[in-house]
C-alpha cells in the first residue's frame, strides 16, 4: 500500500477527491491554498514521493500550493533527496504564494525552526 492509498481511504471521497479541501473552498466560496508539510520519516514501502503524493492532492483538490521552500530543505536533508528535484516536481500554476523560513539541526535530523517574536 502506498502514501496515496493510505491518506485516501481516510480523507479522500469517492473518485480520490481530497474532502476536507473541498468542504473548505465550498466554505468558504473561494479556493484556498494548502502548504507542503516537512517531514521527518518516511514509508519505505511508498511507492510515490511527497511530490508525486502533494500534486495528486491539489489537482484533485483543484487548489493551489503555499510553495513552503524551507520545508523543502528539511526534508530534503532529512531523506537525502536533491531539493531541485522537489521545487521542480511542482506545478508553478498551482504556486500562490512562495515562503522561505528557517531550519536547524540536531543531531542527524533536520527540524523546521519555529520561533516566537514576542
């Protein structure tokens, strides 16, 4: 079973539509844009990536990606994949916005850094 399988028969309605997407645009009565998540493990038995898996996901979706670039970077390192590959691997149509943040690192892991400005 791959990452698609597994998230579909959870969140997906009949036709592998993501619904919690679609409920929220219907919502909201505009589209609506999702980010990229990083991550820290992965299936090894997927047989898509998280690219592959985040274009199926906003196509069916029909909305567009919050293009999050340092969570690129820490699951690049985190799974040791060419970040290029990923940032290429997504549609720049589907692109609304684009977000640079900041990472750090313990020990062989990379985590997202988030921090409070007051």
């Amino acid at each position: 079973m791959d990452w698609f399988e597994i998230i579909s028969e959870n969140y997906m309605v009949d036709g592998g539509r993501p619904k919690k997407i679609l409920d929220l645009q219907d919502y909201l009565e505009i589209p609506v844009a999702v980010e990229n998540v990083c991550s820290y493990a992965e299936y090894h038995d997927s047989q898509v990536t998280e690219w592959e898996f985040l274009n199926e996901v906003i196509e069916a979706a029909d909305c567009g990606i919050l293009l999050d670039l340092n969570n690129i970077s820490v699951s690049s390192r985190n799974h040791d994949v060419d970040p290029m590959v990923c940032v290429n691997s997504i549609p720049a149509d589907r692109e609304v916005q684009i977000h640079i943040g900041s990472h750090s690192k313990f020990e062989k892991y990379t985590f997202e850094a988030i921090s409070s400005l007051g």
